[in-house]
C-alpha cells in the first residue's frame, strides 16, 4: 500500500544518501526496511514547514539584502528597482558619520566584552556553590535579564537626569563632593553610561552560561587539588580555568556580537546623540531603511555589518583555539 | 584558622550581598516609584526613601496610564502574539527535529546543516531587507466566503508572528533531547502499528516536557520584548505590542510615575508567566558550545 505512493521530489536528497547499492534496483530496494517509502514521505512532511520558514525569512531576505544593496530599491515607490552598482557604498564610505558609528561600536565592544564577561563569572563563583540563600541570590542576579532592554532604558533615562537617582546616590556616597554630569546630555559620558546599564541588564545572562559551565567541571578535581594544599587562587587558576575552555568561548561569541548589534538601548536614550556620540550602526541602518525608506542603503549598511560580524567572530575563533 | 575561614565565608557573602544591591535597586526604584507622584518622587530622590513605599502611595499612576496609552489593547496584543508564536513554534520545530533526530529521511543531514547555518545571522542584518520583502509577500484572508488575495504583510498581526516561528535554536534544543530519549520506545510503539506523527505526538513529545518548556520561555523572552521589528512594521494604534507604547509617555509634558507605572506593568506580567524556578531548569541545561 505505502510503496504505491508516488515519490516527492526531495530537492536537498543526494543520490549519495543512498544505502550503498549494488548496480541492480530490486536487491537495492531489498535492503530498505517496510515503510521506507512511507518514512522519506513523513519525514520530510514534519521538515518542511519549518524549513519553508526558515527558506523565507532567513534565507532569502539573506540573499535580498546581498542584492538589494546594489540597487536604488525603497521601501515604497513607483520607480522599478535598479543595479547600480557600488554607489551606496561609496556613499557609505564617505559619510563621516558612519565612521563615527563604527568607532562607537568598536568602543562599546572593546569595554562591554572584558568587563561583562568578568563580572558575570565573578557571580557565577559567587552563587555557584550551595549555601542557604542561594537561590535568592540566582534569582536576584538573573532579575535584570528578564526585564526587556527597552524597559530597562526607559528606567536608566529617568535615572541618568541630571537630577536622577545615580547622580542623588554619587552625592550621597562622596557626602556631596560629586556634583554627576548630565549622563546622557555630554558627549563624553553618554557612552559610557550606556555600557554601564548594558552591561547591568545582560551580566546575568552570561552569568548563567558560566555556572552551567562550572557545574561541568568534576568535583574530583577540586578535591584532589585540596589534598595537595592549593590556594583558592591557585585552584581558579588551574582547575576552573582550563575547565571553562569551552564556555570561555561560547560567551566571548554571545557578547561580541551582541554588542556589535546595539539598537534598542540607542533608539530609546539617545537616538544617537548628543553629537553623533552614541550612535550605532544598526542604528543608521535603521535611521536610513525604516524612518528615509532608502531599504538599499541600509541593506548596503547591514552587509557590512555581518561582514564585520564574521570577521571579528573568525578573528575570535583563531585566537581563542591558538592559546590552548 | 577556624576564624579565619570565618572572616572569609562573611566577606565572600558581603560581595554576594553588594552584587545583589547593585542588581535590585534600579528595579526596586522603578517598582516604588510607580506608586508615588512625580513630586514626590524627586523629593525622595536624596533618601533612602526612593526604595521604600512610603508618603502618598497609591495606584493613580496605573489608572493614569490606561487613560493616556491604550494600554490594555497593547498588553492584548502582546499576549497574543507572544503566545501564538510560542505555540506553533513549539509545534513547527519540534515537528522538524523529530523527523531529523529520528526518522531515516535521505537528505537530513544537509538540511540539519543548513538550519544551524543560520544562527550565524544576527537578525539585525536581516532585519531591513525582511521589511522590504515582507511587503512583497502576498496574503490572502476569508473575507464572508471569498477568498481576497491582498500584497504586503505591513501593518499586521502574521508580520509580528510568522517570521519568528521557525528557529534554528529550538530545532537544535529540540533535537539534542529527542536524541536522549531511547529510540526502543519508537520501534516498540511501530510494533504497535502507530504512525510516525503518532509516535511524535504520544510517544516523544510527552516524555519531552523540560525541553518543551526551555524552548516555550526562548520564544516567549524576545516575542514579548520584541522593539525593532515592530517599530518598523507596525503603524496601526490597534495592532501594536507593548514595547512600542513607551513612546506615547514622551509626548508633551512627562509624567515619570506614569512611565514607571507602564514599566512595571510590561515587566510584572512578564515575570508573572515565567517564574525564576523555570528560568533556572531551563538553564540548566547545557548551551551550546
């Protein structure tokens, strides 16, 4: 019955898939269980539709923007669209604003991946032993990351005021030697007060992809390295260090190309000011695809941005393996 | 010596402690500040009265908001875009992980390829050219019994969750637990005379609750937080999430209770369907290396 079906033409299947055959089909198909047939059609009955899915929203917007950024394509518009070759990015390679993006973005990335990256495991040490209490502290810890990062703006914005709350604690703290700045207002503290909440919201997220990383390593290990009388430091130094390898380069990937992405932060602080100081490259690509409609130049914008993405991933990747 | 580790274990809980004040105040802040009036915020602001729900507290900030942003519609929206795209997420990707992590289909192994080849693109970088595309799309919808065809998903639900269905990483999570679970169960259950879709829905499915639940919470987080995309697909006041409601608090003059009001609204509910218990099972599990 099954074996009557007609066969679906399976465009990824290649001959080479198939059980190694002898040249004649009916001892070939004697190797194949009952209801082979039947499975093939099944099977990729359940694949497809989330590879449809995937097809036409990753896959060919993928390709569309690789292509779109070589044209005069906008959003809406009567004219057909047409090649042009290099000329969005030429005109991106002469703006000097995208220049003063990429520059803010290699800023924020430079600070945000040591600093994030060592604070988060500094609280994955400290809550990753059992003590009373401990999921009190996981779940304070882990409080920012589940509040979204627009709300978490939101919340800095009112407390960055030059009559905010991190200005009133500064006072406080110094006994009133402090006077803060107007964070967002200056050009010389907007970022940095943008990693500082940046980095607020999301160590926590890296705290968890630590712990799971440290939960990994063998007790036996501390155990041993205690009968040969170790230090606490020598212990990080020798047990959970080497044991994080894997883990070390999972959350150096996350980070970088998180920060690399910065938007929303931008987009609900300072749109980018004051004076071109906070602003970012997916937030140009934004400026000139969604609020100009030029959908071409942003496209243009986002191909270097995952060019940059890749490489500085790749450049990771090399440095990370040669160490050990 | 004994003292000594004493002294240690106390210091060790102290920065525990610091952390943990550093990670809660701005939370706890916006939580109190939500009851207060603006007056009495920025009076608070230089004592510790800025964390404590005390003077005129009361809800007038939350009724303030429903009266100044079409709050209820937004959270509506929110809810049910985030739970239709958790749902069929989960349908669609564990769907497709079954038949990759235990069926022999020909051909699995470069499609299993190609999908994990597309967690390398940030969405970002999709982002713009997906909006230039998704008003190409067609869509059709039952208008009485005719069928309307009509081009151009902007400024509608499905633009919110149909792109965000598929995805790589619950297919992978997916897969990586169907491959724990003994592959006997199948082969007893055909034994039996049941389909393969049978075998999926009675047999894998229920003994796969954990990852179920894991890839729940990964589709509900950025469903629900979702900004970028919204803002530049969404123009219409009736179809739009939560997160693009902040914009209505910075028209004409600011009310700062009334914005953490909304804050803590979007941010309570969210919590309220994802407990932390959840947050850390779902973590538990191995990332991917």
């Amino acid at each position: 019955m099954a074996t009557d079906l007609p066969t679906r033409p399976r465009p990824a299947a290649p001959e080479a898939a198939l059980p190694p055959s002898n040249t004649d089909g009916k001892a070939r198909r004697a190797h194949r269980r009952p209801g082979f047939r039947r499975e093939q059609l099944s099977g990729w009955g359940m694949i497809a539709p989330a590879a449809l899915l995937l097809l036409t929203f990753i896959f060919i917007p993928a390709i569309l923007g690789f292509g779109l950024a070589f044209t005069n394509a906008r959003l809406i518009s009567p004219r057909p669209v047409e090649f042009v070759g290099l000329d969005n990015f030429a005109r991106l390679f002469s703006d000097p604003t995208f220049y003063r993006a990429l520059l803010n973005v290699a800023y924020f990335t430079v600070v945000i991946v040591p600093v994030q990256s060592g604070l988060a495991l500094v609280m994955a040490l400290l809550i990753n032993k059992k003590f009373r209490g401990v999921n009190f502290f996981r779940t304070v810890y882990f409080l920012p990351v589940v509040t979204s990062m627009v709300v978490v703006s939101l919340l800095w914005l009112f407390m960055y005021r030059k009559d905010g709350l991190i200005n009133e604690i500064l006072s406080a703290v110094s006994f009133g030697l402090i006077d803060g700045p107007d964070w967002l207002g200056d050009p010389n503290t907007a970022m940095p007060a943008i990693i500082i909440l940046s980095i607020w919201q999301a160590a926590g997220f890296h705290m968890i992809i630590w712990l799971a990383g440290l939960q990994g390593i063998s007790g036996e290990l501390y155990e041993a390295s205690q009968l040969d009388g170790t230090s606490r430091w020598q212990q990080f130094r020798y047990v959970t260090w080497p044991g994080l390898f894997h883990t070390r380069s999972l959350v150096l990937v996350t980070i970088t190309i998180q920060a690399l992405g910065l938007f929303d932060q931008i987009s609900v602080m300072t749109q980018g000011g004051p004076m071109d100081s906070t602003t970012t490259i997916i937030y140009e690509a934004v400026q000139s695809g969604y609020r100009q409609q030029e959908t071409s130049y942003a496209s243009a914008i986002s191909l270097v941005f995952f060019v940059l993405v890749l490489i500085v991933s790749a450049v990771q990747r090399h440095l990370t393996r040669e160490k050990d | 010596m004994k003292n000594q580790l004493l002294l240690k274990s106390a210091g060790t809980m102290l920065v525990r402690i610091l952390f943990a004040v550093v990670a809660a105040f701005p939370i706890v802040f916006m939580l109190v500040s939500s009851l207060k009036p603006d007056q009495q915020i920025f009076g608070d602001m230089s004592s510790l009265a800025a964390f404590l729900p005390v003077g005129n507290i009361s809800f007038d900030n939350y009724a303030a908001v429903f009266d100044r942003v079409p709050a209820a519609r937004f959270l509506l929206n929110s809810v049910g875009v985030s739970a239709v795209t958790v749902i069929l997420g989960i349908f669609v990707n564990s769907l497709c992980a079954f038949a990759l992590s235990r069926m022999q289909v020909r051909g699995k192994k470069i499609v299993f390829t190609a999908i994990l080849a597309t967690l390398i693109v940030p969405f970002q970088t999709l982002a713009l050219p997906l909006v230039w595309w998704v008003n190409q799309l067609p869509y059709f919808e039952l208008n009485g019994f005719s069928l309307e065809f009509s081009k151009g998903w902007l400024d509608t639900y499905q633009v919110q969750i149909i792109p965000f269905i598929a995805n790589a990483f619950s297919i992978y999570l997916f897969h990586q637990y169907f491959e724990s679970i003994p592959k006997e169960l199948d082969e007893a259950a055909r034994i039996d005379g049941a389909g393969w879709f049978k075998i999926y829905r009675q047999v894998v499915m229920p003994l796969s609750g954990p990852a179920t639940a894991t890839v729940a919470i990964l589709t509900f987080l950025p469903a629900w937080n979702s900004y970028l995309w919204p803002l530049m697909v969404v123009q219409s006041e009736e179809l739009r999430p939560v997160m693009i409601g902040i914009q209505y608090f910075f028209q004409l003059n600011v009310s700062w209770g009334e914005v953490m009001a909304y804050a803590s609204l979007i941010t309570v509910r969210w919590w309220s369907s994802s407990s932390p218990s959840s947050v850390h099972s779902s973590t538990a599990s191995p990332p991917a290396a």
